[in-house]
C-alpha cells in the first residue's frame, strides 16, 4: 500500500515530529510504501523513520532536477529510496506555488491512502485533492494546524452541503496506533 503522509514543511511541535516517526516505523514495518512532497517538517521525520527501518521512501519533490530540488527549494535528499521531479517543460516551473501544487496532485493520485498530521495551508490542499479522489484519509487529532480544521464540525457540515460523494472515506484518531489500525495499515 502506498501512503501519504501530509502536514507542515515547517517547524513542528514534538508531540507532531514525534507522532510523524510513530507513522514513518509502523508504516515501514508493516511493509508500506511512504509518499511525501520530500520537504523538511513533520512528513520528513515520518521518512528518517521509515527509510531507516528498511521502508521504502518515495519523494515528490516540486523542483525539476536535485540541483533545483536543494537550492531553490532547499529541500533534504537523504532518506528516500527515490525522488521524482515535475517535468523541466512545465509551463509554471519559475513559479514556485505552481510547483508544489503540481507537486501535490501528483502525490494525491499516486498514493491509496493519506495521513494528515498537523499541517498548514498546504496540507489542506492535499486533504482537499485526496477527499476530491476518493482517497481513504487518516487525520490525527490534536496536532494542531490543518488537522484541527478538518477535525472540525465546520469541515463535516461542509462536506454535507456540497453533496458530492466522491467515495472517500476520512478517519479521526488523536493516536497513531488507533489511526492506523482505523484504516487497516497495521
């Protein structure tokens, strides 16, 4: 099974970093593929785990090559067992908000299932893509950002006027182990 894993590029509180590495080692464990948008944050410190407990790591950068991967977006290379890059003809690649949303759709319709720690603005475009496909979307509670918002009644209530069932299944848990069994990936 290939999952993503989503939440902030940023810095993240401990209790996030250390939920992300919970998910990396079980998810590696049970013999899953990890997907991220191989940046820094909380998804990095799930793929540290992951990649170090003999899982294998597959990176979607926004760059167009390394070169570009590690100065324009300053992202890390160690740790993935592969990095795939947006084509060196897209049309918007000096754009680099176009970049990382060409970035997340490609890791949206890569993966089977999602997981969401914590997360800001991007994250909840990654919830969005991967709610619009059908994708079966594990979200932990209580890590703060984009999380908190999609754990919300606000969330639910407007996922219930909009009237489109696109098949995707979304699992509410404030512990990994509970989130992952919820979502059978252990």
């Amino acid at each position: 099974m290939k999952v993503a894993i989503y939440g902030s590029a940023g810095d993240s509180e401990p209790k996030v970093n250390e939920y992300a590495r919970e998910v990396g080692k079980s998810l590696a464990e049970h013999g899953h593929v990890v997907i991220t948008g191989a940046s820094p944050g909380a998804p990095f410190e799930a793929v540290k785990v992951a990649f170090n407990n003999g899982g294998r790591v597959i990176g979607y950068s926004p760059a167009t090559n390394l070169k570009d991967h590690i100065k324009r977006f300053g992202d890390p290379v160690e740790c993935f067992s592969e990095l795939l890059f947006i084509p060196k003809n897209y049309e918007y690649a000096n754009n680099m908000m176009a970049c990382y949303k060409y970035r997340n759709i490609r890791t949206v319709m890569n993966c089977d299932k999602v997981i969401i720690i914590g997360g800001r603005y991007g994250t909840l475009d990654e919830f969005i893509q991967a709610y619009e496909f059908g994708r079966e979307i594990g979200v932990l509670k209580n890590t703060g950002g984009a999380a908190e918002i999609i754990a919300t009644e606000i969330m639910e209530s407007t996922f219930k006027k909009i009237h489109k069932d696109t098949g995707a299944k979304v699992y509410f848990e404030d512990n990994p182990v509970k989130l992952l069994s919820a979502m059978k990936l252990l």
